[in-house]
C-alpha cells in the first residue's frame, strides 16, 4: 500500500485508546522504507498521493498529528495545508484576534500566551464553520502551552449520562451567544477581536450587513458593538460516525454564575428561549472535557490537523517561552447547474490531464438536499414549490472566461443576430432585453423542485448556488447573475446559508486520475468544480437527453 511507502504510526504517552484505535493518530515518516518523504517535498508529494487515506484516517480518529517532518516554516507549513487541496475557510465572523502570517497561514490567537483558552470548535456559532484546522508548531514550548483535544461525541454521551435534562434543552433549544466587541481589537482577551476585524470593514452599515449573511445581529453602544448569535444549535449529527457531537463555543462564552459580579468577560451565552445555562452542567462539563482530553507537547515542526467536525480544542497556559504556533482554516465549498426546459438528463466528464492538485468535481445527491432543506426550512421550501425560480443574467457580447456564467448571448444562443437570438431565447422559455450590445436574459419562472418517477423522490433541480449573489443590499457584489421567486420575492438569505452548508456536508469529491470517465444522472445529482490549486487540468464533457 502506498501508505506503508511514506507514513508510519507513532504511540506517544498522551494517547488514549478510543472505540479500539488510539487518539489522536500520529504519524511520521517511514524512513525504513523511503527515504524521499523525509524531506519538504517528498512530504507534500506523499500528501498529494495518500489525500485519500489521510482524509479517512482523519474520519475515523479525528486528528492526525505529524511529528519529525521536515516543517521548519510558516512558508513551509502553507505549503503542506495547501497540499491537501481543501478550499480556504476565510475568518469572517471569528472572535479571536489573528494576523495573517503568509498565504492561507494565520496566528493561532494573540490572546497572552500565558493565559488558557477554553475548549471549543472553532467557529461553533456561525453558519459558514470550517470543516477542517491545522496548526503548526513553528517554535517549540519552553514549557506548557499544549492544544489539547477531546472526540466531541465522547462529551456529548457522558454529559447525557450526567446531566440528561441539560442536554435535553440544549437540543430543544440551542445557544445564543453574546459579545461586546470595540472598535480596536484587544489582545488581553482570548475573544478580543473588534467588530471591524470580525466583519472586515470599518463601516457600520456594512459589518450589519456581514454580521446578518451569518446570521448575527448587531446592537451599537456608541463605537462598540453588541453581536448576538442565535439561538444556533449546540448539538450536532455527524455524519460519517452516525454520532452525535457536542458542537459549541459553551466553554468558551460561559461567564460563570450570574451572582458572581467579578466577571468582566466580554462573552455571555443562554439557552436559546432566553433561560440561563445552569452552572452545576457546567461544571460537569468543565471536569469531563478535562478527564478525557489528549495534550501532546509540542515539538518544533509538528503539525496537527484537526476534523472540526468531530473534535474541540483548547489551549494551556505557557509556563515557559517561547512559544508560536500558527494555524489555517479549510472548508469545501460546492454548486449547482442546470435551469432551462431542454435540459440533459445525462452527463460525461473525461479527465485527458490529471489536475496536479485540487481541480476535483464534486457531486451529491439531489434527493438528500430537498429532504434536508424540508427539513430546515419548510417555508422556504414550500415556496420554492409554489412560486419557482426567476434566474437573470447580463450577457455581453464576447464571452468573459473570468467568469464561470461569462458566455456572451452570442456564445450561448449560436448566432450574431440579436433577432434570431430572440427566437431563440423564446423557444427556450427566456426573454431578452437588450441594455445596448448586452442581453440581459431572464429565465422563468421555472421549477426549483422536480420529481424523479424512477426513485419516486422530489429533488432540488435548480441553479440557486450558482446565481444567488447574496443580500440585495450589497452593493459591493458585481456578478452577471441574479436570482429570485418566481413571485418576484427575493431569495432567503437564512435559507441560503443552511443550503450551501448541506451541500458541502453531503457532496463527495473523488480526485480525477488521468483517464477517469464520470458518468452523471443530472435529474438526480448535482455537481460543481472545485478550484485547481496545482495545473495542469483538462477535463472534458458530453451532454446526452
């Protein structure tokens, strides 16, 4: 197995024996049998080959840790997360303090290093969390300021053994969370961040607008900033482990009693109908986190990836300088194609140049995305199915390869009379209106939802990810397309962002090896492309009724 060429498990003392297998993994190379993976580029190389093996590894244990590679930078250390060829989670909406370091490479907090930080998944409180964490131990601990990590399921079961009732709201209910950020970021405080960090921007209107695409609302007292988040919920089903997990920022956001007047935190939390979290749960839930974690001490050069999904972290105190641990947030993004009444039923994909990395396309059953937004968001749903879909775009006249909808209307219609491209934009159900030597083309209303007599199912047969541009009010977006409800009612921001988030739960990205042929069901799969990290790629198609 290729595996055996490059990698190696390691046992350390930290360990702990979880369902049978040790937690965290840890490799290292296999100097043994292959010399090459010991130094940079054979260690990204064996990335690239083994991306398969790594990514189920890290399912079924959650963390990988790699220890005696040859990482010696932040330079180096991008170059080994963007190896793997996971598309960039960017940090909108995050509390902690970090600066960008190089590339997709961030410092971990500015929080002072010799305080704690509480155990969390990152990100907990927003829609658009990353999937996937790496840190990198760019200089090694004195003494102290271990990342430890704890399998989130394992939290979720003891804290329903301890304090079932707790867990009970918690799932009936979820979190709410509250912060007051100023105007200046603060690095005495592990949640420090200023709203003008957290939203990218120095305008009022414009971080209300950020803070509402994530589901936050903000209150301004004078310069500083109010964010309530929620409710969101605390607990959630991971997929790959038929589990449960223990997904939120509790630990984090607790200010401790209400009596206790001598907490001056800028974070609070309560259930989402508005009750306090009872401090006894708390504290059980403080004692389990710390009885069942992992805290492996850092070596220079190690590296940690960390399933989100599956896994909290946390951060010691530092006893002893120095210590810098950098870090970088993934998540796989996917879309959708597909919205004019002659459309294929079939399609074929042909790899002739494998992608050197990242390049994949990703597919996920439509059946599931219906199901799970009925689930989710039954009204919008139910709108989708009354109303349809109203999708427009502005065509220029040449095509604009910048853009993945830049076909021009004389690209997508076969002609250069505007006459006959009107004949046959009717025949397609579209109407043209010409702004000089541009179209602008609408399409509908058509159906957003279809049903598949073959599996008996409704799917989500649209083109909703590919020309959503987010909130009317952001004047900032500058896309050719646009979409609405057939009714002419604009698309649900809220409804959006849970949809994009199913799909990049439910998708599955196989990497293409030269020679792949795919062959799609387009009634009853969608697909996308993911963005080519390493060239070259060439990847071909056929559309077949």
């Amino acid at each position: 197995m290729a595996t055996e060429k490059f990698f190696q498990e390691l046992e350390l003392p930290q360990q702990k024996s979880q369902d049978g297998v040790l937690f965290p993994a840890v490799l290292s190379p296999n100097y043994s049998s292959d010399t090459t993976a010991v130094d940079l580029y054979g260690f990204k190389e064996a990335i690239r080959a083994n991306k398969t093996w790594l990514e189920s590894l890290l399912n079924e244990r959650g963390v990988i840790f790699f220890r005696g590679f040859p990482v010696k930078s932040s330079s180096d250390f991008n170059g080994v997360v963007e190896a793997f060829g996971f598309p960039e989670a960017f940090y909108v909406g995050g509390r902690a303090s970090r600066t960008k370091v190089v590339g997709r490479v961030y410092t971990a907090n500015e929080y002072p290093p010799d305080q704690g930080i509480p155990f969390h998944h990152e990100m907990a409180y927003v829609p658009d969390f990353p999937s996937k964490l790496f840190f990198f131990c760019e200089e090694e601990p004195g003494k102290g300021g271990e990342t430890p990590v704890v399998l989130s399921h394992i939290i979720y079961e003891k804290m329903k053994e301890r304090q079932p009732d707790f867990v009970d709201q918690l799932e009936e209910h979820g979190l709410t969370f509250i912060k007051v950020a100023g105007e200046e970021d603060d690095p005495s405080s592990f949640t420090g961040s200023s709203w003008k960090s957290t939203y990218k921007t120095e305008d009022k209107n414009v971080a209300e607008q950020m803070a509402a695409k994530l589901g936050t609302k903000l209150e301004w007292i004078g310069n500083a900033a109010k964010i309530i988040t929620g409710p969101v919920p605390a607990v959630r089903f991971h997929k790959e482990t038929q589990r449960k997990t223990w997904f939120n920022s509790l630990a984090v956001s607790y200010n401790g009693p209400a009596s206790d007047q001598s907490n001056k935190h800028n974070t609070s939390l309560e259930l989402g109908n508005g009750d306090l979290v009872p401090d006894d749960a708390v504290k059980d839930f403080m004692s389990i986190l710390e009885e069942e974690c992992v805290a492996i001490p850092w070596k220079k050069g190690d590296v940690m990836l960390v399933n989100n999904l599956m896994v909290l972290h946390s951060r010691r105190p530092l006893l002893k300088p120095p210590r810098r641990i950098l870090a970088s947030l993934w998540l796989a993004v996917i879309g959708v194609a597909g919205h004019v009444p002659d459309f294929p039923s079939k399609l074929f994909f042909f790899c002739e140049e494998e992608p050197g990395k990242g390049g994949e396309t990703p597919v996920v059953l439509s059946h599931i995305i219906y199901e799970k937004m009925k689930e989710r968001h039954p009204d919008f749903v139910a709108q989708l199915e009354k109303h349809g879909l109203t999708y427009i775009k502005v065509a220029g006249e040449e095509d604009d390869l910048s853009c993945f909808t830049g076909s021009s209307w004389k690209s997508t219609y076969k002609t250069e009379d505007k006459n006959v491209a009107e004949q046959m934009a009717a025949k397609l159900g579209t109407k043209l209106e010409w702004i000089g030597n541009a179209a602008k083309i609408i399409t509908g209303p058509v159906p957003a939802i279809r049903f598949h007599k073959e599996t008996q199912r409704k799917t989500w047969f649209n083109s909703l990810a590919v020309s959503y541009n987010g909130p009317a009010s952001d004047e900032s977006n500058k896309r050719n397309t646009s979409v609405e409800l057939g009714n002419g009612d604009p698309v649900a921001d809220d409804a959006m962002k849970d949809f994009l988030r199913i799909l990049e739960e439910e998708c599955v990205a196989i990497p293409w090896k030269k020679g792949d042929v795919m062959l799609v069901n387009n009634l009853m799969v969608l697909h996308s492309r993911r963005p080519l990290l390493m060239p070259p790629r060439r990847i071909l198609a056929s559309l077949c009724k």
